[in-house]
C-alpha cells in the first residue's frame, strides 16, 4: 500500500466492493489513475485547488474533467444555487429559469435558435443524432471525435461490448482535417446520411478551410451538421468553436462549460430541426431541475461580463509556449510535444527507443502527482488559474522531462516508474 496514498487506496478498496472499478466515471478510476502512485478521492475543492482525502493539495488542470471552467465554488454560481434552494429544485411544472438559460444560449451561441436541456453531453449527443435522423429520414452517422457512452458512438469504438451488431454499423468515423475521406464516405452512402458529428477542434486544430469544407460537403449532400462542442462550447469563445471559427453547424451540443461543475447538458439549433422534438422523445424527469439551471444562469452572466476566456487563453498560452520551450530545452522532440488550443491543451506522448507511449504517460502522471499538479496529460484551463499556478506546473515540467527523457531513450522506465504502467482504454481522439 502506498504511504502517500493510503487513504485513497483503503477507500478504492471499499469503493470496488459495491461499484465497477471503484468510480462511476471510467476518467476517475484505475483505468486513468495509475494505481500506486495516485490520488482516487477528494475531499474538497476551491478556485484552483483540490485536496485529496490523504490531504494533499493540488493545482487542478483536470477540473472535473473540463466542467469546471469558473473554478471550485465560484461565488456567484454557489450564491445563485443558494438562493433557488431554498425555492425548490424540482417541480411538477416547469419553471421560468428553463427559458432564462435557453434565451441566454440563444443569444451566445450562434447556430442556437431553440434548445432543449438534459444532463450529461452523452445525453445531448444522443438527442442530436435522434434528431438529425428524424428530420432527414435517414440512418447513418458520420463520426469524428469523442462523443459519450451512448449505444450510436460507443458502438463504433473499440469499447463496442454490449452493443448491437446492427446498431454499430449504423455509425462509420471519419479523421480529423480529412476533408476527402469524408467526401468519400458521403459519395459511398449516397442519400443515406443522417448527420456529420464531430468535435470542430481537439488535440488537432482545423487546417486551413477543413470546417469550412465540412459545412459545404454537408448541405451539399442533404446531412444535418453537428459540432459537439461539449467541451469546446463556452471554452474555445462565448460562442464556441463556432464563433472562434466563423462556421455555424445546424446543430450544436453543450455541457461541460454550460454550468461550471453541474449537471446540465443542451442540444441546440436551427428552429426548424429542433422542433422535431416536438415529436421525438427526448425527455427526462431531471430536465428542468433548477440547481444546474441557476448555476448556468450565474456562468452565462459572468462569461458576459468578465474576460473569463480572455484569462483562460492567456493562462493556457503561457503553458503552451513554455512547453514548447521545455521540450526544446531537453531535446524531447522525439517522444513529446504540446497541442490544441490554451484553454484546452494536451501533452502528447510517443514510443520511444526503450519505452511505449502508456509507459511514459504512466511515468508522468506520478511525478505531477507527487509534485501536487493534477493532470491526466491535458490543461483543462480555468477562470481560477493564476500565472503562479502556471509557473509551478512548468517547474513540474522542467523536473520531469529528463526523467521521461531517460525512460524513453535510455531504458531507465523501471528505475523511475513505482507502479504498472497504465493500458489505454481507447484511443478517443
């Protein structure tokens, strides 16, 4: 049992007796954490900070996987969850905050005109795709990126247990900046595609008129456009990627920057398209719960009003560059570089001469940890970071890339690495 871990290890014991992998996200558990040498359970969080229940403290690049865009416990998001307590968070009507937050996403995001809202991006991915298919009349799926847990994505991943063979054929993905192979996919399936899904930006960022082209290729050929800015929405712009990019999808999904840690997703878009929820059945009991809907009421308000992406961009940009320098720095071109946007940046890991990319990611992973930086290998930026939380994590960098140096060109992974080496779950992007 680890010594600085102990507590985390006793609970993820306990925690496995009575929930699959001891977490009820797969981002949370062993599969990501490497089991050892991390952290498993909070104890409680604030602005940029998190404490583990062993008590350590964290700057946090994970925050909660990307929800967190304001930080822990902003004040204006926990005072307006305060006051509609008290209210009530539930009713058998409907309540006014339902169309408050739908006004305030039809004004800030460009393709939206009408929204509908449920809980997790899954849910909204979902409830696009149904859509798309309604509206359209037809069934398959074009697919790029991560895009949730539901039977029409996951089916087409390596992650395909428990999903119908005639379900999984329904969906074919398509690489990121590869305009002609999705012409080619479109031109095999002639009138049979119901929408384009992807996320516009990830680790990747568009080349030169790739979203354009992907906008064109879709009216072109009669299939609904989405961009699941699940991630991106309120992160990459106000507006999202669809802003920052200048290219309006026909339908959009949102969430994790929707209501800074709580549980409200939304589907929007065109009018037209949107009004076949009138017909199709995308309903839930927790749709209109107003905790989540007043915390993202305060979120919109604030990204109005406050340089809340501008910080994160600046922040983020910081990380960016100083990476590109650490690399330089310690000649590890050849196994690490830094990618994606600053509010949203990776650190992407390769085979080296004397270690695999899992190995090295393992091997990182414990030494941020044991530094007090949480990351799983991105920068999930937050309107909370500071230019010192910045600093120490490129101090973390400049102490551990000639540790990852040494394991990936010199063998020396099992003189640095204190665990097993993680197996990836699946190549999600």
């Amino acid at each position: 049992m680890s010594v600085r871990y102990t507590r985390s290890e006793v609970m993820l014991e306990r925690a496995r007796r009575t929930i699959p992998l001891g977490a009820q996200t797969f981002s949370k558990s062993i599969t990501q954490y490497p089991f050892g040498v991390s952290p498993y359970f909070a104890e409680r969080a604030s602005g940029s900070r998190l404490w583990d229940v062993d008590g350590h403290e964290y700057i946090d690049f994970v925050n909660a996987l990307a929800a967190v865009s304001l930080g822990y416990d902003d004040p204006e998001v926990t005072a307006a969850v305060g006051a509609q307590l008290s209210k009530g968070t539930l009713f058998s009507l409907s309540h006014e905050l339902e169309t408050v937050v739908a006004e305030q996403i039809v004004a800030m995001v460009p393709c939206a005109e009408m929204v509908r809202f449920g809980k997790n991006g899954s849910d909204a991915t979902a409830g696009a795709i149904r859509v798309a298919r309604a509206y359209t009349g037809c069934d398959i799926v074009l697919a790029c990126g991560y895009h949730g847990w539901q039977d029409w994505y996951i089916g087409a991943t390596p992650r395909n247990k428990g999903v119908p063979a005639a379900t999984r054929a329904l969906t074919k993905r398509f690489n990121y900046n590869d305009s002609t192979g999705l012409e080619a996919m479109l031109v095999a399936h002639p009138g049979q595609v119901a929408a384009i899904i992807l996320e516009p930006a990830g680790p990747e960022l568009p080349a030169g008129g790739f979203l354009e082209r992907v906008r064109e290729l879709a009216t072109r050929h009669g299939t609904i456009l989405i961009f699941d800015e699940t991630i991106t929405g309120f992160r990459f712009a106000n507006g999202g990627a669809q802003e920052l990019y200048g290219v309006t999808p026909d339908l959009t999904t949102l969430g994790k920057g929707l209501a800074n840690g709580f549980p409200l997703s939304a589907v929007c878009g065109r009018g037209e398209i949107m009004r076949e929820m009138e017909e199709v059945f995308f309903s839930f009991t927790m749709g209109g719960e107003t905790l989540s809907l007043a915390a993202a009421h305060a979120c919109l308000r604030k990204l109005q009003r406050e340089p809340v992406i501008a910080t994160m961009r600046r922040h983020g940009g910081r990380i960016v560059e100083g990476m590109r320098h650490l690399i330089t720095k310690h000649r590890s071109a050849g196994f690490v570089r830094i990618a994606g946007d600053p509010t949203w940046s990776f650190v992407l890991l390769a085979d080296g001469p004397t270690a695999t990319a899992s190995e090295l990611k393992t091997l990182l992973l414990q030494e941020l940890f044991a530094r007090g930086i949480l990351s799983l290998g991105t920068h999930n930026m937050s309107y909370a970071h500071s230019d010192e939380d910045v600093d120490a994590l490129l101090v973390a960098y400049d102490d551990i890339l000639p540790m990852l140096k040494d394991a990936a060109e010199n063998g020396a992974l099992k003189q640095h690495l204190h665990c097993e080496p993680l197996v990836p779950l699946f190549k999600i992007r």
